[in-house]
C-alpha cells in the first residue's frame, strides 16, 4: 500500500479548551443516543419536529402503527435532550477540551513508531487472523510508510459531567442524571468527530477541499481514520499509557485509573491515520503464538498482559 505521505500544516501538540458547544452539538450521533437508552430504531427527520402537535403526529405517521409508541418515547427523551443541552449552554455547565498533534513517524513490521523530539514512541499493533471482506489480515501499522511518514494523536473530554448529574442524583433523580451522562459521551464522541474534521482540513491538512455533510461524516466516508483505545482496531487498553506521554491527558483534566479508564468518563483518545487507504477493522481473537509475540514487542509478561487483552484471548 505506497503512498506519498502528507506532511501536516502543524507538527507537535496543540490544545483546545472551553470549546464552543454549538459547533459541536452538530457532529452528535443520535442513533448512539438512542442506542445507550435501549432505543434500537432509526428516528430519521426526529430534529425537525417542532413542539406544534401537528409536527408530531405528521412525524410518527411515518412509522408502523405497533412503532408509534416506542417513537412517541423516543421523541420525548430527543426533546428532554435538547433541553439539557440548552442548559448545558446557558448555564456554562460543561467544559469541552482537547489535545491533539501530528508527529513523525512510520512502521517496521507490525509496530509503529512516533518521534516527538527527544523521545521515541514504539506502539506494538496486531495483525487479524481472519481477513477482511477483501480478504487482507490488516494490522493499523499497514497505513504508514517504513519511513519519513507521520501520524497524530488526540483527547477530547468533557469536563462537569459528574459534578452536575451529581446534583440530580442528590435528589434521586436519575433520569436527569443518565440524561447527562449519556448526552456528554455523545459530545465526547462529537468532539472526536469534529476535531478531526479540523485536522483533516486544515491542522494536518491532507483533505483541504474535503466537502462531506455531517451525515457523510458519520458514515466514515472521510479519508483517514481515527480509531480510539480499546476499540475493535486498537484492543488494548494499556496502550492508553502510552499514548498519555504524548497526548498528555492531565493538560486538559484528564486522569487515568489504574485500569487505564478515563476520568471524566466521557472521554476519548486514540490515533490519526491519514493513508488514502486506511480503513476500520476489527483484531477479533488472536492465538497463543501472536499473543507472546506481542507481549514481547510490548514488554509485557505474558501473566499481566492477559488481563488487558482477556477479550481477544
């Protein structure tokens, strides 16, 4: 897979704080919404409806008759949503911050390598073992070139999430309190997204004249990826630690438990590839023989590793 690889407009970390929420309620993803409340349906159109009874009842018209409730509840939880957000807003109760930079770096077989100026960054990667639908084993070190290539990395988080659901759970009500728990991992996740609308465009710069809608963009029809720690592509979860050398999580309000989970939650970190063809993929289940091959790389014992990798094991 060669390629001439882009050099970013921008090398080394920059950080963002204090966000502006109105850009990033727009990258919001509300299938996952709906998603983290047991809400599995599509709700197209569900942001035009206006608080007029005759919006609402033209809106779930569209759907089956046994639907209509399941919808009529949906509806409800999207406007109690977008009340949260607008006190979100009005009342400065969250805080959004990012860290995020390109660096050199390239590959030698399955690791990757990122040179931040005095100090080397080895991030081992593994390899599927049963291909993808155009049947190649991929492995994320596949998108950089052996040399003189580059890669970034980024943090977004929310900060007041806990404090303020806090104040519902007080007073026992924890609708309001999952309300914003579950609304502020959905602007984690929309800050990731429009980051890297912004880097693509114009901090990396790789895809200037980029012209995707929003709705494209949820579809990952952008070229590059993003993939976060401890998803399909990138499953272990201690490469978290790593990653913290670069990406320096305090710097924004960021901590790490011991068991490398965010705090807030509503956090989310990983790693920026911009190769024309790179693409999402799922590690799945390795064997023994790549297990030790890749505790080794991460010089790890095989007995300490096993508890990070346990669901690919």
């Amino acid at each position: 897979m060669s390629y001439i690889p882009s050099k970013p407009a921008t090398l080394g970390l920059i950080k963002l704080t204090d966000i502006d929420l109105s850009e990033i309620v727009t990258y919001i993803d509300w299938t996952f919404f709906f998603m983290a409340w047991r809400m599995s349906g599509r709700y197209e159109g569900i942001e035009t409806v206006h608080d007029c009874e005759s919006c609402k009842v033209t809106w779930l018209q569209q759907f089956p008759e046994a639907d209509r409730p399941k919808a009529e509840e949906a509806l409800k939880l999207f406007k109690d949503a977008q009340g949260m957000l607008r006190r979100f807003k009005d009342e400065k109760i969250l805080q959004i911050n990012a860290n995020f930079g390109m660096f050199p770096g390239y590959a030698n077989d399955d690791d990757i390598y990122i040179v931040d100026k005095d100090q080397t960054i080895v991030i081992p990667t593994l390899r599927q073992q049963h291909p993808s639908t155009d049947g190649f084993c991929y492995s994320l070190a596949d998108f950089l070139a052996p040399e003189n290539d580059y890669v970034g990395v980024f943090a977004t988080t929310i900060k007041g999430v806990e404090e303020f659901a806090a104040i519902f759970e007080k007073d026992d009500n924890m609708y309001d309190s999952i309300l914003v728990k579950t609304l502020s991992d959905r602007l984690a996740e929309a800050t990731a997204e429009w980051l890297h609308t912004q880097v693509r465009r114009k901090y990396w710069g790789y895809a200037p004249d980029e012209d995707l809608s929003i709705k494209d963009m949820l579809k990952t029809q952008y070229k590059g990826i993003r993939p976060a720690v401890g998803y399909p592509s990138l499953p272990d979860q201690s490469i978290i630690f790593t990653l913290d050398k670069l990406v320096r999580f305090n710097d924004i309000g960021i901590t790490l438990t011991e068991n490398g989970a965010m705090f807030p939650n509503a956090s989310v970190c990983g790693i920026y590839f911009a190769h024309p063809q790179s693409k999402y993929f799922m590690i799945g289940k390795i064997d023994e023989n790549q297990f030790t091959d890749y505790a080794a790389r991460r010089g790890m014992k095989p007995e300490v590793l096993r508890k990070w990798m346990a669901a690919n094991l």
